[in-house]
C-alpha cells in the first residue's frame, strides 16, 4: 500500500491510500478517515460513494464527515468511481462513462470487463483490504452514497442485506436503467439486453424481491437533474409497494453540489451510527 | 456585479461574486456566505483572509465554516489573496509574490502600486460594498485568517481597533518582515527600506505601540512551516510585553493545512460570534 498523503483531522487521521487492486486489474486510489480511538479498538464503517466525474478527493475535500465521524467513533471510506489508468479503456470526452462512471456495475462486454468491476471492487476487495490494513470492523459497515453513488449504495445494500446494515443517500439515481445518464453506460457494460440491467437497478430490484431493513435519503428540491435522472418518487413507490421503510427529505431549495450534501452529511452519519453501534 | 455561482447551504446561501476594483483596478471575486435571516436583519461579519497560492475557493470548500456561521448568525466574507489579471503584473512561477501573494498590504513600489492595495481593498472597498450589496452590518465585523491570512487578520487589528471587534488566526505568519517567505515580497512591494515594512508586521505594530483587545491563535506543531516562517513564540513574547491578551493554542500533531483549519474553524467562529453580538 502507498501512503500518498496523511494528515490530522478532527482529532483521527485523514488519509489517502493506493493499492494495485486485483479485481479492477490497476492501481485504485482510495481516502480513509480514521477517528481517534484505543489501541487495538476495531471501529464501524461507513462507505461513501461519490457521484458521476467524482475521484476521492471531492468528498474528502467538501463533504464534511470528519467532524461528525469523529463524535461518532466511525471509519469513513471514499472509494474512487472508477478504474483509472493508460491501460484501461475509457471515452475520456463522455462524463457518464468510463473514467469517474464506473456506476458501481461488473461489466461483462469487452473490452470494459477486465477493469470496469467496481461492485466487486466496492463490495469484496476493498473490504478485505481494509479489514487487514485498518481497525475496520467490517462486520459492522453501513452505505451512503451521491447521485451515482446514491445508487451505488442502495443497489448494494438490497443485494447484500446481510453485509451492510444501513444505507442512505443524497440525490441518488434510482432507475439507472432508463436515466438517460445511466442507461447507455450500462448497455456498454452490460450489454443490451435489458435483464441484465435489472441487477443495478434500486426499483426494479425491489420489484424482483430483493429488500432492506430501511432506507433513509435526502433530496434537494432545486436539483436540475430532479426530474429527468433522478425521479425520487419511482423510489418511493416502489418502497411503499414492498414494504421497505423509507424516510425521504425533500430539501426546500437545495441543488445537486456539495453544498446540499455538507448541510445534511452529520445527519447520515448520525443515521449510520446509530444503526452500526446498536 | 456578476454573480459567479449560489447555492444553498446549511439554510444560508453560499454565493460567489465579481466586481470591478477600484483600489486594485481589476476584476475581483470574492465568496460570501449569507445565513438565514428574518427580512430586513443586518448580520455581523467574519472576514476569512487566505494564505499564500489561495482564491476565495480554498476556504469556501475546505474550510467548513457554514455550519458555525449559520449556527451563529454571522456572514462570513472570503476576499481573493491578490489582485489577478492580464494587466497586472505578475511573477507566475513564484508562489511567495504577485498572484495568490498579496500579503494584505498596499504596495508603493512600481510596477505594483497600481493594482497590489489588498490592504486597502479588505478594509476600505469591500466592507463598504457589503454595506450596500449584502445584509451586512459592518459595524460590527470580526477578522480570522490562516498563515499570510492571518498575518492580515492580526496586523489589520492592530491598526483598525475600533474597525474590528474580534481578530483570530491560524498558524499566521507573525514576523513577515524578516521569514523567508515574506521579506522578498515586501520589499517588492514596499522597496528596500525596513522602515516601510513596520507597519505590515504583527511583532513589530505591538513593539511600535498599536494594540489590540485580545488575539486567539491555533497552531499545529507538526507544521512544517512551524520554526522557519511561523514561530509563534515571537507573538507569544510581543503580546506578554504589551500586556495583549493571547491565547495561543498549540494543536498536538495538527499540519497547515485545511485539515488543521477545518478540526479548529468552529471554534473562531464562536470566537468571533462571542464578541460580534456581544
């Protein structure tokens, strides 16, 4: 592992770590806030999944965890979105493909499958590897993520209720299989058959039975991606439809930028916490 | 004025604007952060002054003071560190002098005189156009600022007391006249005569008789900046030779950077809140 930056924070450590990742087949950069605790202490994570052309750093520089994560005694994870590298294709002039869009998805069309394998990325290595290198307990970790990451971190959490046990979302793209962002990217990684497509899809997810205890998500009501990309209330048909607890926040007059997402970050750390702890 | 960008935060309003200087002749942008407020309330502000190489941007998105401003009441301004443009003249490749190295003083020297009066731009021009442009009380305005920003934050206290209620700083250059990083910068501006440089120094305004109602400081001590071009213990004698109450806080294992102003931001804020709205 190559420590490319530490610093204090908050009374923990923020750092910035990379690793050749077997699964993404190239180097993965990666944030990790650590909050000051006793030697030996193994503490709960929560993963944050970041939105379309997003590395790391946009969280860790604008997203206001730390404070919260400190009080709260949780590890705080910031994946990057996609893999990078010379090797690895990529449209580097389309923002909602390849390089910062990996859409949390394994891609099975080539040339895309040797690297873009982001849920196994986010879901089984980078776990282990924290496990090893971290005083992660991560038999308790907990899912937020933003837009894409929204995504992320829902359609992770209906597919793996028994590694995460909670999951909240700022903005997050709820039917990826028909947001005109969203959809192309998945038919370049997954092909065009669109049944492929449902096993990334938080609605349709839900509809094929998947569930989680609950979900907790923030909205902004002046978000210009409102009513095209996002549609919040797909999502809560389809929570209320199987019976999935949803807690959703419209916020009067919030965008889609870090502003929106650093006014409500403590409360899904607060919401994390207290489903990690218990 | 143009407005650059807004968004909501924290239940305020984060904006970022341009006008035309007079005092710099250029084009300037500077971020302000604007509250909740009932209509027609007039709130205190907080000057941010940056440090070397930044703009207006570092603090808005690292500095994680919203949460504490809105908290508070207060508006927090944040001016750019230097005047920019095609007819200013500059020394690109030099991080210590011209563009993001204002240093908050107004230059006598040519070619800089024309443009290089950020002293007189932060005291002068800019409060008076948030009198009229935002609901700012500028009757009551307090100044923080981290490294050449508190510099400016400290030595504009000592010669405007009855301007500012509050003055804070992190890690600020205390002795420019003699650091490494400051002394060639204010002889460019300033010409070679030491004489001219007492008045934009914090030690040398306190021996020279200027005061000021109390200081408080945070300083990381694994700042690598710490013994060379910091050395906080020569403001630490300055203040207890002149009876200035000072708290010096020094922050076990904190660096220079954002991570050291964002764990300590909410803390100046209360500061200034304290004496604000006293």
């Amino acid at each position: 592992m190559d420590i490319i930056s530490t610093a204090k924070a908050h009374g923990g450590v923020q750092g910035v770590y990379r690793h050749r990742s077997r699964t993404t087949d190239c180097d993965m950069t990666f944030a990790v806030f650590v909050p000051e605790h006793e030697a030996g202490e193994k503490l709960p994570v929560l993963w944050y999944l970041s939105g379309l052309t997003c590395t790391h750093q946009n969280a860790m520089d604008k997203g206001e965890y730390r404070r919260a994560a400190a009080e709260h005694g949780l590890i705080v994870v910031l994946p990057d979105t996609s893999p990078r590298g010379d090797h690895v294709p990529d449209e580097p002039d389309n923002w909602q493909f390849g390089s910062g869009a990996g859409f949390y998805v394994d891609a099975t069309q080539e040339p895309y499958a040797e690297n873009y394998r982001m849920y196994s990325y986010v879901t089984e290595e980078l776990p282990a590897y924290l496990a090893v290198n971290f005083p992660a307990d991560t038999s308790r970790m907990g899912l937020c993520g933003h837009s894409m990451g929204g995504h992320g971190a829902l359609s992770i959490a209906l597919k793996n209720p028994d590694l995460y046990r909670s999951a909240s979302a700022f903005a997050p793209i709820v039917r990826p299989t028909v947001a005109g962002w969203s959809k192309p990217a998945l038919e370049k990684y997954l092909g065009r058959d669109p049944r492929t497509h449902r096993a990334y899809d938080t609605c349709l997810l839900i509809e094929d039975g998947k569930r989680f205890a609950e979900f907790y998500v923030d909205q902004g009501t002046a978000d210009q991606f409102l009513e095209d990309g996002l549609r919040p209330q797909l999502l809560r048909d389809a929570c209320e439809k199987a019976g999935i607890p949803l807690t959703l926040n419209m916020r009067e007059g919030y965008d889609h930028s870090y502003n929106f997402i650093s006014t409500f970050m403590e409360d899904h750390v607060a919401y994390a916490a207290a489903r990690l702890k218990a």
